[in-house]
C-alpha cells in the first residue's frame, strides 16, 4: 500500500485486502494478512480485532466493496477488472458485472436483440438469458473462461432495471430480424421468373405455389441441402471431401460432406437459419449422422445422409473411340 490508510477507513481498508489475499492465497491468507497489518498499517489493528476481521472473511466469499468508502474513492475498475484477483479474476466471488446494454428493435418489436458488454467483451444475449443468471453465467464461461458467482435474485433484478433505464436502443428495419430475412428471399424465391407450371415440375427445381410445404424454414433447408448434394461441384473419391464436395458412397447410398461446407452452401444461397444446431437438428430429422474418416493420416469429422431419391450419380457414356467426319 503505497498511498497507505485513509484516516477512520482501517477495518474497512484491510477487510478488502483480506478478501484480496483469500482470492489469491486460501490456504494460508489468514497469515498474509496479519504480516500485513503488522508491517504495512501505522497504527496496527490489535491482536484481538484481526482476529475479528479474519472470522468476519471466513464466512462466505466476500467481494470487494468497490462501492463504499474508502475503497471506492480509489477504485480503478478498468484496472482491477484485468487483474487476477481483481473485480472479474480468477479467484472466486465476483458476481457478473455488466457495464452496458444495448438494444436493437425493429419498428413493431417483432425482433429484439440484446448486447451486454462485462470485461470490455460485447455478447449477444436473448432476453430470457438477461433476466436468468444461470443462463448468463454459462456464456460467461463460454465467451469468457470465466464463472462468476450469482447474486440474490431481487438484488439482480434492481441491477438489471438500473442498466434498463440507461440501454441505447437501435431500430432495426424490419427485413433486418432472421423472419424478414427469410420472409424476402423466400418472397423472391416464389415470385420468381421459373414457376412450375404442374406440380412434377418441383422435381426440376421450380417452386410450384399451390404446394406450401417448402413455406417452412425446413422444407427450404431441405430443399437448399437437395441442391447441395446433388449439385455440379461433387467429389468422385472420398479425399475430394477435403475440397468443400459432398461425396456419395454408393455402397452405403449415403453422402457425406464436412459442416462447414454445407454452412458456406447456405450463405452462398443466402439462407438465415435459425442457429447452427437447428441445421444439425435439421440434418437429424432427416436420418443424418455424425462420422469421423481418416484422410490423408488425419481425423476428419463429417455428416452423412441418406443419398435424395433423384440422386443421379452416373457418368455419362463416352465413346473409346471418336470419329470425326469433316
């Protein structure tokens, strides 16, 4: 302690460094803390009442009172926030400390995103997840690699009003939410130039508008995953797999193909899907599942489904020898 005591702020000085040196050392803080009193405090605090202040540390895990004096006249949150021990460290006790929330809205509220910002990161969350500790704790452990302890729930919902009466609201048109997304490429899909003409025609890639089956964000998946599989671009030899094709094992009637490259199919086509486990809960629905193949000596993780009905995996017939008449 550099700066030393406040005058009057002792106890409530030296109570902070105890539940600093619980944080860093619990072993053996008890120790710390009476060599500190003894060799960084003017005036020491009796034998009697560090003894007090140790049993008052003990009984739960403190954090800091940042917000009372004298320690909030010399705190430097952007400081003590990076710290080991400090307010966000590793040591234990720190409850989630969100500094800011933002909020993007369409004009009829239809869509409703929420920003947190806690230790300088920006993290999306759903409303349910800002109002459940629980939930935002496990981000936290998620986005952060961290695991801060939870508050009395009505303490948390006073918190959660005072950021609420200072969140920055942002308008977000209306075809900006994952439904307008949706409702606009699938408008242009069905209004466009090829229509079906009969109802065989949805076989040759044509939306037909009596049938509303392929309406659904699934049926659309499906439909984009038909595309995906049995697309120009398809691998002839399993190693192709490693190139973005989707590959047909015909002995098994199955393609396999790698997440990632379905994912950049779908962007491609400018298809908003819910999340990435709704398309793999999608790829289950349709008997899709999970494999690991070795290719050229390393592990490759891969989905397979059953090979569409249409599935056209024949080569074309080429003459061996060609005549050309002039």
């Amino acid at each position: 302690m550099t700066m030393g005591f406040p005058e009057g702020g002792r106890n409530s000085s030296l109570f902070n460094v105890g539940v600093y040196f619980r944080k860093k050392n619990p072993d053996d803080w008890q120790e710390d803390l009476m060599k500190f009193n003894y060799e960084h405090v003017g005036e020491p605090l009796p034998a009697t009442e560090i003894n007090g202040l140790i049993k008052a540390v003990l009984k739960k895990d403190y954090a800091y009172t940042c917000k009372q004096p004298p320690i909030c006249n010399y705190c430097e949150r952007s400081k003590c926030i990076k710290r080991d021990y400090g307010i966000g460290g590793i040591g234990g006790g720190a409850t989630i400390e969100i500094d800011a929330i933002t909020k993007y809205e369409t004009e009829n509220r239809s869509s409703v995103r929420w920003y947190i910002e806690v230790q300088g990161e920006r993290i999306e969350v759903t409303t349910q997840q800002l109002l459940d500790q629980r939930q935002l704790q496990k981000l936290c452990v998620e986005k952060l690699n961290k695991c801060p302890s939870t508050m009395p729930a009505a303490k948390w919902e006073t918190r959660v009003n005072e950021l609420l009466t200072t969140v920055e609201v942002i308008q977000d048109p209306d075809d900006a939410s994952p439904q307008g997304q949706f409702e606009k490429i699938l408008d242009s899909f069905l209004t466009g130039k090829v229509q079906a003409r009969q109802k065989d025609e949805i076989m040759n890639g044509k939306p037909c508008i009596q049938d509303p089956d392929d309406a659904s964000p699934q049926g659309q998946f499906e439909k984009i995953l038909d595309s995906f599989l049995t697309g120009k671009v398809q691998a002839r030899q399993k190693d192709e797999i490693m190139n973005g094709k989707p590959w047909h094992d015909s002995d098994e009637n199955k393609v396999y193909f790698r997440s990632e490259d379905l994912f950049i199919f779908l962007e491609s086509r400018r298809f908003r899907y819910p999340s990435q486990h709704q398309v793999w809960s999608w790829l289950r629905t349709l008997e899709g599942d999970r494999k690991t193949f070795r290719i050229k000596s390393k592990p490759v993780k891969v989905w397979s489904v059953p090979a569409p009905e249409f599935y056209d995996d024949e080569e074309l017939d080429v003459p061996s020898t060609v005549v050309e008449d002039f």
